[in-house]
C-alpha cells in the first residue's frame, strides 16, 4: 500500500480554514451540530488512521481510549466537581496511559492477533461498564446521565463546543503532521514498508510503536471526553462494534492512509447518513449507504479526496509548469540583457 | 484527462445515478416517513417523533411508525384538528446511541421546528428532553424509567413540557411480586423452593425490574440462585441453562427486550426444561416473539405496564383496523403509540390552540381513554397504572400479566380486565 507523503496545500487549507470560523454564523443549530460531531469522528478517525494507515499497526480498539476518555472525565466532573478544561485533558492523559498498558501487550503480538486482541480489550470494556458492580462509577446501562458542559461567561455554548472541537481537531492534526515528519514518522514509514529492514536500521519498533499508540490514545480519549461533555451523557453505545465499524466506514471512504483523507470520511458519512434520514426511510436509507460505501471502496480504493485531487493535480500541474516555466524564461532573458 | 480515468468517472456517474435512482424508487414506493397530505388551506400542526426503525430494535420501531401512520390519516381524515392537517415528520434513531438520538431530537426540535413530539421509548434518559426543553418543544413518551421522575423534579422551570404516559420502571418488579403473591394466595401454583434465578436484560430498563424484584423476593424469604446479565443477540444459552438445571428454581425471570433472544432461550430450556415459571417482560409483547417461538414458549408469561387490553372493546376495534390494513395482529408498541397521538389529539382540540403551555395544561386534566387503559397523568406528569399505584381501574393503566396459551397472549391479570386465568406451564 502506497503511503501518502505527508505535504500541504496552503491556500486550500486556508479557505477551508475560513469557511471552518465563519460556519456556524451562518448556518443553523442542526447543521451546526452535524459538524461539531464531525469534527469529534474526524479527530477519531485521524487518529486510528494513524495506527492503521501510517504505522501498520492493526488495532480494532480504539474505542477504548474513547470510551476511558469519556467515563474518567465525566465522573470527575459529576462527582468532584472537575471543570470540563481540565476534564477533558485528563481523559486524554488516562487515555494515554490505558495505551501504554494494552500497548505493552498488544505489540508482542503480530498480524491479526493485534486486531483480535485490541478487539476483545474493547469488548471487555464494554462489558466491565455494564456490570452491576460498576454501577457506581459507570452508571451501569443507563450511563452517566447530567454531564455538565463548557461554559463561558454568555458565549453561546453550541458555538462555544463548535469552535472548541474545531480547535482541538486542528490542534490533532498539526501534531499528527509534526509526528509525521519527524524521526518517529520517518520510522514509522520505514516499519509499514518492512518491518525486518526497519530493525536493521536500528529503529526500535517496540518503542516507536508505543510513542504512535499513545499519541493516538490521547487525542481519542479527548474525543471521547469532549462527547461527555457535549451530548452531557455517557453510555456504552460509545464502544459499541457498531461505532467501530462507522469509524472504519470514514477512514475507507475517506482513505486509508491518506492525512486528510479521514476528516473528508467522517464529514461524509456522517452528513450523508444525517441528510437521508429526512428523505429516506428505515433499511432503504441503510442500503443506499452501503451500495454508496461499496461504490468508493471498489473504484476509489486510495479514497473519495485523493480521487478528487488527482484529476486536478493531473490537469493544473501542466499550466503550473508552464507558467513556472515560463517565469524562467523572462528570468533569465531579463539576465542575459 | 487521461482516458482511463475519464472512463472510471463516467462509470462512477452512470452508477451513482442507478444507485440513488433505485434508492429514491424504493423509498418511494416504501412510503416515506411523513404522510400525504390533503391540500391544507391553514398551515399543518407538525408532529414530530423518533423511532428504531433500523438496528436491533427495528421491529419495535417499525410497529411505533404503524401506530404513528394509522393515528395521524385517521386525524386528518376525520379533518385534522382546529382545521388543520397533521404532518407527521418521523426520524431513524437505529441503535439509539446518543449521538444518533440527540441529533433526531435536534432536527425536529431546531430544523424541522415541530409542534409537538410524541414518541415511544430509546435507552438514553435526559439529554433529548433538555434539547426539548431549550426550544419550548413539548413531548409524550412512554419512557418507563425512574429517571424521567428525577428530570421533573430537577427541572422545576421546564417539567411543564414533558409528560410520561406509564408509571416508572420501578413498579414493574413491584407488580411482579404482588402477581406471584396472588396466584400462591389463589392456589394456582405452589412453589417448592423459593428459588429464583434472575437473566437481567442488558438495558437500564432490564436491570432495575430485576433489581426491585430482588429486593421484593427477598422481604418475602425467597433466594436468588442465579443472578446473570445477558447481551442483546445472545443465542446460545448452555451455560446458563447447565446452572438452571442443577438449581432447578421455582421462577426463572428473564428481562431481555430482544424477542429472538427470549425464543433462542425458550428453544434451548424446552430441551430439558426444570419445574419453573418463566416470566418476561416487554421483550415478548412483539407479535414475532410467538411467531418465531411457536410451541416452545407455549406458559410463558410476560408482563408489561403499558399494553394492549386483549378483548377490550376499544381495543377490539382499533385492532381490527390495524390487522385490515396490515395483515397481522398489532403489536405492542403500536398500540400505545397510537394513543399517545389521540391524547395528543384530543388535548388540543380541547385547548383550541396548539400554543405549547395550554396544550400542555389541557393534558394534565385530560382523560384519555385508549387501546392500553385509562391515560390520566398525576402531579409528576406521568400515567399511574392499576393495581400498583391506583385502586380505581377506570382512572389506571392496567399492569398487565400475559400467558401464551396456545399460541394466543391471553391477559390473566388483573381483574376485571383479564379474559382468561393462569395455567400451569405444559413443561410442567
């Protein structure tokens, strides 16, 4: 599998910048809403294509640090009064730390063995939450109920939690980017290419690995704090296969691999699954996004925006050299003179 | 563009096109969620409401929309209400994780700015009614938790809006005992060993029946053998099964809302099945549960607050309706649906406007009248039931208590509604 190198598109980033702070002044509460929770899928998504399309790493329990994420924060905050600000980076960190633990097992482990051990850790999780026993910190069934949310003086607070998950998502993709072009990322490329040349470099695969899971632990986790703290409850739906499977839905249609590949993924599908509920109705509604998913996967496996960019990228780059070419020309007649 | 990818872009194009066409086809011919309209000459009242209509609990959602569809074209055949039709405007909650609920909510609430929501029941308990409550959105559910009850007293300001139209889930393991109670005390069955073994439903709703019937055994000096909680989409029983047998219990209750769960379970004890009374709740109200359990769950008895009043005149008639236009029997969940939209209804009417408070007054004081029993809410915006929290069974909902005797749900509690008695299972 091809990995995308990781580059930017200045002015485009910039207008999708513009549009990302202007958004909810023009648009109304719904819609508003749809993208804060996009927003939240991106960060989720970003970060598990972190794990599955840069780092070879076949993890299918990311849910996990989401869902540690977001019980830790919520009953910090409902039972001893933790503000949400501070919640919510202490669901990251014990995110983090939930990582390195799964972490020091899981990578002893190669090939589907990581996907059906991460797997059953989130089962587990799953299971732990609803036992009677853990009524008391987990809410049982029913889930933390009454999550108090972020407040700021007389802000808004549906603008407050958009710009909040704006910033937090541009905050994780900046660090994924940096992560990326550094030693560790150029490791990590080296590992997904082979792992058995990667060690002869003297790349550490066990540590290198660790570092990209918790890094991807923490912004999940604070994903799944920010959920608490916005939707004001908690329950285990948050780590059910069926979220899992959503999330896996983004990254593919969006493209596996890709850097911003999964933002695209999880704005489509979750607009897309949003809009033809007012339209269609029930298992219609459910086959038109599975014949739609199929459709992407078959013909675009690199993803829905890397399908978009080539054609572009293949029709602009010839009159971008020939202008650049062209540049050169003057330069060096305005030289020669 | 290169050609071959100027090919792949049209294949993708003439695709796409099949794929929404056939889509839009289908969901055209499948009815969509709002109903057909007769012209209007004033603006419709929009009604709002959320259900499963995909996920594990499509068939309850699918029944939710039937009730929901025959009560609204019977409203607007009948011209509407205060001159106006009923537009039904419905949303897909699936699995009802929080996310996909509070969304819907918020769509009716903020795009959709609906009059009115009436809807059955979810699994997540407070965040839909604050949406509710910040838009001034009014909403009927049936709920049946003992959270709903909190969320009134800890919304002094907006409790005005929301009204559950059954009694808290806390009754139902009270009920359960007093049942008990009254077939030993009648005579109709005699129990051994006063054991019990407890399957919880994995929901907050499965949960807290067992735990009030718990703690209502346990006063009267019975003791719980098993006490396990069950997954939805459990088929295989085994282990449990290996303990029921070895324990061998007097009642084995099983609160699972999955009917094929209840019919995988039922299958697999009727194998080898011990001297036990079988009893469930809601998850065996759906038609498909005797449907799909034919023989094997000939005795069970299952119980709700909110259910239809086999036998009843009312009921009769509207389900008579139902099977005409549907071809099988009505479940459980469109029953009470259906009513809820009637009260709904008939509430407004009475207000003559559909101003939020005074629809909202008028449902306080109204007295409805439906497939399910008696709707009257009490001082905390909910239905009480009969016998559990009212002697008078014309001011009530009945707890009902159903036997499946062949093949038919028979209601065998309480008096004077029920049209059959208790039997001993045929396993035993």
């Amino acid at each position: 599998m091809k990995i995308e190198s990781v580059r930017f598109s200045h002015l485009l980033e910039v207008i999708v910048l513009f549009i990302g702070i202007i958004f909810p002044l023009l648009s109304v509460t719904y819609y508003v809403h749809l993208v804060i929770l996009s927003f939240l899928w991106s960060i989720v998504a970003v970060c598990w294509n972190l794990l599955l399309g840069y780092s070879g790493i076949s993890s299918f329990g990311n849910l996990v640090f989401f869902g540690v994420g977001a019980y830790s924060s919520a009953w910090l905050t409902i039972n001893m009064g933790v503000p949400p600000w501070l919640g919510i980076f202490i669901g990251g960190l014990l995110a983090s730390f939930m990582s390195i633990l799964m972490g020091a097992l899981t990578f002893r482990l190669r090939g589907v063995y990581v996907a059906l051990f991460t797997f059953a850790s989130q089962e587990m999780l799953r299971y732990i939450v609803l036992l009677p026993e853990a009524t008391k910190w987990t809410g049982g069934p029913i889930g933390l109920l009454g999550v108090p949310g972020f407040k700021l003086s007389n802000f808004n607070s549906l603008y407050l939690n958009y710009y909040l998950a704006f910033g937090i998502l541009l905050i994780t993709i900046l660090s994924i980017h940096k992560l990326l072009n550094s030693r560790t990322g150029l490791a990590l490329n080296a590992m997904a290419q082979s792992e058995i040349y990667a060690k002869t470099l003297g790349i550490n695969i066990f540590k290198t690995r660790l570092i990209v899971f918790s890094i991807a632990a923490f912004f999940t986790g604070i994903a799944g704090s920010f959920f608490a703290y916005y939707l004001h409850v908690v329950t285990d739906e948050y780590l059910s296969f069926t979220t899992m499977v959503s999330i896996i839905f983004m990254i593919l249609i969006g493209g596996l691999g890709t850097f911003y590949g999964p933002v695209a993924g999880a704005f489509i599908y979750t607009i897309f699954s949003e809009y033809l509920k007012g339209i269609l109705s029930g298992a219609i509604r459910l086959i038109v996004i599975s014949m739609a998913i199929m459709i992407i996967t078959i013909l675009f496996p690199s993803g829905i925006l890397e399908a978009i960019r080539k054609p572009f990228r293949s029709a602009l780059k010839p009159k971008v050299r020939s202008l650049f070419k062209s540049a050169n020309d003057t330069k060096s007649k305005a030289k020669n003179i | 563009m290169p050609e071959k990818i100027l090919g792949r872009y049209v294949m993708v194009i003439i695709l796409a096109i099949i794929c929404f066409v056939g889509g839009f086809a289908a969901g055209w011919m499948s009815k969509p969620p709002e109903t057909q309209m007769v012209q209007p000459t004033l603006p419709p009242i929009k009604l709002g409401s959320v259900a499963p209509l995909t996920g594990p609990f499509a068939s309850s959602g699918e029944e939710m929309k039937r009730g929901l569809e025959m009560a609204v074209e019977e409203i607007n055949a009948r011209g509407g209400i205060l001159g106006r039709q009923v537009q039904l405007v419905l949303r897909d909650i699936e699995d009802m994780s929080p996310d996909k609920i509070i969304s819907a909510f918020t769509d009716l609430c903020a795009k959709e700015k609906v009059d009115f929501i009436v809807y059955g029941w979810t699994v997540v308990y407070g965040p839909q009614w604050d949406i509710c409550a910040t838009y001034g959105v009014p909403v009927l559910h049936v709920e049946t938790v003992k959270e709903f009850d909190d969320w009134i007293k800890n919304h002094p300001n907006d409790r005005w809006l929301n009204f559950m139209a059954d009694a808290p889930d806390t009754y139902y393991g009270i009920g359960f005992a007093k049942f008990l109670d009254i077939l030993i005390k009648e005579g109709l069955y005699q129990p051994v060993n006063k054991k019990i073994a407890m399957m919880r439903g994995e929901d907050a709703y499965g949960q807290r029946i067992c735990e009030v019937f718990k703690n209502e055994m346990l006063s009267r000096g019975w003791t719980v053998v098993i006490d396990e909680t069950i997954t939805f989409g459990t088929v295989e029983y085994t282990p449990i099964l290996t303990k029921i047998r070895a324990e061998s219990p007097d009642v084995i209750i099983n609160t699972d809302l999955v009917s094929s769960d209840l019919v995988a379970f039922m299958k697999q004890f009727r194998e080898n099945p011990t001297k036990s009374l079988f009893i469930t709740a809601f998850g065996a109200a759906a038609p498909e549960f005797i449907e799909l359990g034919q023989d094997n769950v000939e005795g069970v008895i299952w119980t709700t607050m909110l259910g239809q009043l086999r036998g009843d005149p009312v009921r009769e008639a509207w389900a008579e309706n139902y099977k005409k236009r549907y071809g099988e029997e009505p479940g459980e969940d469109a029953a009470f649906v259906y009513d809820m939209v009637m009260l709904w209804a008939t509430a407004t009417a009475v207000a003559g406007t559909t101003e939020p408070r005074a629809v909202c007054k008028q449902l306080e004081k109204t007295i409805y009248r439906g497939n399910c029993g008696t709707y009257l809410f009490n001082e905390w915006h909910w239905a009480p039931g009969y016998p559990d929290t009212t002697d008078d069974p014309s001011l009530g909902l009945p707890h009902l208590f159903y036997q499946i005797q062949n093949r038919q749900n028979v209601l065998i509690y309480p008096s004077p509604f029920n049209v059959g008695t208790f039997e001993l299972p045929p396993w035993f």
